[in-house]
C-alpha cells in the first residue's frame, strides 16, 4: 500500500497542518478523527487495515486528516463565537485548500478522471463529515457517517448565532429551500448508522432527528440502527465502515 504523509503550511489557519494519503487510486476518501484525535488516529484504530483490500485494488483511496478541536468544539479558553470562527478558518482550510488538492491529486491518480469526494467520520468525525457534506455538496457525493451528532446542542446548548446556525444541519436544513442543495443532496448517496449499546444515546436521538427530516425534505438516505450490543467504539466502527464503504465502490 502507497503511504504518504503531508505537512502544509495553512494561510487560512497560520499554521502548518498534518495529513496522511493511503493508496495511488480510486474513489476519493476524506476522513475526520474523533474529538481531540490526530490524523493518525484512523490507521491507528484499525481502519486503514479494514479498508486495505479496496485501497490495495485500487478502489480507495483515503486522506486522513486533522481538525482544531482544541481550539475550536473543545476548546477550554474561548468563548462561543470564538471557537465558531476559528471553526470559521477550519472550513476555508477544508474547501479552499486541502479539498482542491484532494481533488487534483485524484484526478491525476484517476487517468485524469474527474470525482467527487466520499466524506466520513466516527463520533465528531461524523459530525464534521455531515456537516461538510451538507454545505459543500458541489464535491461531495457520498457521506458515510458512523455514531455521529447532527447539530451544535451537544456543543453549546442553546446558544446560537448566524455562525453556529450555518455549522449546525439539525438546525439550518428544516429552512433550505434552495433547489440545488436539494437536488445535490438528493443525487447523492447518504448513510447514517449507529448502534444501540453503550454511549451512543446522544447519537441515536440525533440520529432519528435527521431521519426524520431527511424523510420531509424527500431526501434519500440509508439509516441503519445496529443492535443493542453495539457500542459506541472502534471494534464496531471498523465493522460498520467496512460494510457501506463495500456497498459503495
């Protein structure tokens, strides 16, 4: 397997930014690590290995990269509204900088191939998947989100701004009117699983919010409750994501 590592200085952020590239072709794969994880969290929890046999094929290729948690959703210093614009600063790294790279390394490792991008996380990996995948779906097609939350209340309570407003789906898609949002979300292949064991409860409530709203929005979506042992763990994710991404390819 074709392994690379990547360290970027990030002109939205001031800083450099770290990132991990497993494979030389295939379906663009971007993944986000649990609350307060690195970019190596997801080889170190076992999901490159339980990918390997697409990613060797050819079929996968995945980007691993890192967020700002500590300065931004988990951040012990700043106040709310300071925490959503770094968060802000975050998302024009994502879209302006690496997204665009993803995207042109992809093409090139395609035979010049244009793709959208299969975005996907556990726990705050999936919320920052379904978040991204919701207001950017012009190069996202296909969102894999395992044991997530779909809004900011389990950030920040009640409190809302225009900021938080735009970083919270549960939120701001009961109100999207706009056509091509829709019309992208609804071409796109959508699957939100989580189980029903230890710790996920917080997961399964937001969960069946967004079933429910994608249903009255007429928005496709594949939504699997696993069973009452199924923790809120790594064990149970490597299982889950082996599954849809194999339904996907």
């Amino acid at each position: 397997m074709r392994i690379s590592y990547h360290k970027e200085y990030s002109h939205h952020l001031h800083r450099d930014m770290e990132y991990k590239v497993y494979g030389h072709a295939g379906k663009p794969m971007l993944v986000f690590p649990t609350s307060l994880g690195r970019f190596y969290q997801y080889e170190d929890s076992g999901m490159i290995q339980t990918l390997s046999e697409f990613i060797d094929a050819g079929k996968l290729q995945i980007w691993a990269c890192d967020t700002l948690d500590e300065e931004t959703f988990f951040s012990g210093h700043w106040n709310h509204e300071d925490k959503m614009q770094r968060h802000e600063q975050y998302d024009k790294y994502m879209m302006q900088e690496l997204v665009p790279s993803i995207l042109h390394s992809s093409k090139e490792n395609n035979g010049g191939s244009d793709q959208k991008i299969l975005i996907s996380g556990c726990s705050m990996g999936a919320y920052y998947s379904a978040s991204f995948f919701f207001r950017h779906p012009h190069v996202f097609d296909t969102l894999i989100a395992l044991s997530g939350v779909y809004s900011t209340y389990y950030f920040f309570g009640d409190y809302m701004s225009q900021t938080v407003y735009l970083n919270s789906p549960l939120h701001y898609l009961p109100n999207l009117t706009d056509d091509y949002y829709l019309n992208a979300y609804r071409s796109s292949r959508i699957i939100l699983c989580v189980g029903q064991g230890a710790y996920e409860d917080e997961m399964l409530h937001e969960t069946r919010l967004l079933q429910d709203l994608l249903r009255h929005k007429a928005i496709p979506a594949q939504i699997d409750y696993w069973g009452h042992d199924v923790d809120h763990d790594w064990p149970w994710w490597n299982k889950q994501i082996h599954y849809y991404v194999g339904g996907c390819l």
